[in-house]
C-alpha cells in the first residue's frame, strides 16, 4: 500500500505450493516423451514391416512370373512332346520317322543337342538315324561297348570334367552329356544321346522329360517296324522272300488295268519245277526248302528292276513283266531282264 507520496508504507501477499503440480508437470513430460518414442519405434517398425512386405510382395510376383514362365516352357514342351507322338503315329516307315523326331526334338529340348542311333541289321554297330543342333557324334558309328547305357540297359549321366565313367563315343565332349536306350519289348534297338549347350548339370525336369522322350521314340519306333514287318508277312513269302499269292492277285488286276490304259503289253510267266515232289520225298523237306530259296533267288537275278517275282504255290512261280511282249530282246552282258534256264 503506498500513501499520497506513492511511497510504499506496507504489503501483503499470499505464496502456493507447486512442488506437486512441477512434479505433475515433470512426470507428464515424461510421458509424452515416452510416448514419443514409442510412436517413432512403432512408425519405425512399420516403415521396416512395409518394406520387408514389398519385398516379399516383389519376390512373391518375380516367383510368379517365373512359375509362369516354367510351366509355360513344360507346357510347350508337353504339347511338341504330343504332337511328335501323333505325327510318328501316322508314319509308315523309319524313313518316315526320323525328320519327324528331328524336327521336333529341338522344340522339346531347345537347350540340348541331341542324336538318334539305331543298331544295324548285325546288331554290332549303332548307326546315326539322325541327328539335329550339331550333336557331337563319332562317325560312321558308336559299338555298343563303349556307351555304358547300352552296356547297364539304364539311362546314364556323365557331368562335365567327370571321368568317372565316361562313353567312349562322348570321350570328347566338354558339356554334361547323357546317353538313354531305347527299349522294345524288352531289347536294347538303339540309343537316344543328348548334351547341354551350356554348362551346368541336367535339371531334374529336363531329365524326366528326356526318359519320356525316349519311351515315346521307343514306342513308336518299334510300331513301325512291327507294322512293317506285318505288311511284309501279308504280302511275301515266308520261305522264299518273294511276293506271294494274295498280293500276286492285287498286282496282277494293277498292272493289267494300267496295260490297258497306256495301250502297252503285259507279260507274264508261268514256271514251275519238274519231279520237284520226287526230289523232296527223296531228300526231303529241307532240301526242297533249299531248292525253292535257290530258285528265287535266281529268278529274282534274272529279271528287271520293275518285274515281279510271285510265288503262285509249291513249286510253281509267276513272273509279271510290265511292258513286255513275246517279242522281247534278249537283255545284253550288262544289261539286266527276264531270262529262264532249261
């Protein structure tokens, strides 16, 4: 209180304890700070959490391209894999065959080169049937000592820069190679070899594909020659080799119908073998077997490239001659035609 100089004569006042609400103040910085720091962990967890997510989301989609990708490539595979297999259906010879499994080979195994073997008529050497992306093969052939497939009758895998037990035919080749035979009724008839174009060992898959591969080839294969062998037995005869009569009948209406045609002869003989039932009860059967190949085979020396040679039954046999008349020349030394013996 001051008086009228403004002098100040007296005062009064009143004082409050805020230790307590310093104290609450303290403590609820405190909290906000831990608080804080907390939100920021947890946002920092979070952040981390996100990024490790689209991370995964990112490897999850390149997983699925890839598992795309993957069963794109078995699915085409597949697909080549059952077209060769139709298209080897329809084929009618061996002849017919091979380009069709070398074309599509490729298609099944773009990242192989690979090779087709198939064992002679002496069964002692394996001869290239074909061959496709520049497989690296011995020539003319492989023998069957020196593949270890053929040796164990199973598939075998030789990775590159193993000599463990390499095949004497692969005993050059830098890449991981792998050598499949292909089984008939249970018989070795050839040998399915294939090598990587890059380094590395054969994936599990490609390997799968590859015996299914072998087992259609093999399939198919021995088809055809069970159905060729079946046309041969429908229309030759099984002791001589030459046409026999069903098939004497469908040559015969053949070539009389195109002689009409073209306004041309037709000849035709007709032989058979004196006392030949004499000389078979005499000597026997097999010796009149002998007598009826001997024949053939001579009737088939004598004659042209364009003749048939039919045996009609027994001891007798026709010969037709397209385009020949009674008036026929007689064929010179180096000249081949129909010719008989008395």
């Amino acid at each position: 209180m001051k008086d009228s100089a403004g002098t100040i004569v007296k005062w009064f006042g009143s004082c409050t304890d805020i230790d307590d609400q310093m104290r609450q103040q303290q403590l609820l910085e405190e909290q906000i700070r831990e608080h804080v720091a907390a939100l920021m962990e947890a946002n920092s967890r979070l952040s981390v959490e996100m990024r490790e997510r689209a991370l995964a989301q990112q490897e999850f989609n390149e997983q699925s391209e890839r598992t795309v990708r993957e069963l794109t490539k078995r699915s085409n595979r597949s697909t080549s894999l059952i077209k060769m297999a139709e298209l080897l259906q329809s084929c009618v010879s061996m002849e017919d065959a091979f380009p069709v499994i070398a074309s599509m080979a490729p298609k099944v195994f773009p990242e192989l080169r690979s090779a087709l073997l198939l064992f002679n008529p002496a069964r002692e050497i394996l001869d290239v049937a074909a061959i496709w992306s520049d497989c690296d093969l011995p020539s003319p052939g492989i023998r069957k000592q020196d593949c270890w497939a053929l040796r164990s009758g199973r598939p075998h895998t030789v990775a590159a820069g193993d000599c463990t037990a390499e095949c004497g035919h692969a005993a050059d080749c830098q890449c991981s190679y792998l050598c499949l035979p292909l089984l008939a009724h249970g018989e070795i008839t050839g040998l399915l070899h294939f090598q990587m174009m890059e380094s590395g060992e054969f994936p599990q898959p490609t390997l799968l594909l590859a015996n299914m591969f072998a087992e259609q080839v093999s399939l198919s294969l021995a088809n055809i020659q069970l159905r060729d062998a079946l046309r041969i037995q429908s229309i030759r005869d099984a002791l001589t080799g030459l046409y026999n009569r069903r098939y004497l009948d469908e040559i015969l209406d053949r070539e009389t119908r195109r002689a009409v045609r073209s306004t041309q002869d037709l000849g035709i003989l007709m032989l058979d073998l004196d006392h030949f039932n004499k000389f078979n009860d005499t000597y026997g059967h097999d010796a009149g077997d002998t007598v009826l190949r001997e024949t053939a085979a001579f009737l088939l020396k004598s004659v042209r490239t364009e003749d048939f040679v039919c045996r009609f039954g027994g001891e007798e046999f026709i010969v037709i001659l397209p385009a020949a008349d009674l008036k026929q020349p007689k064929p010179g030394p180096n000249e081949s035609g129909p010719s008989c013996a008395s």
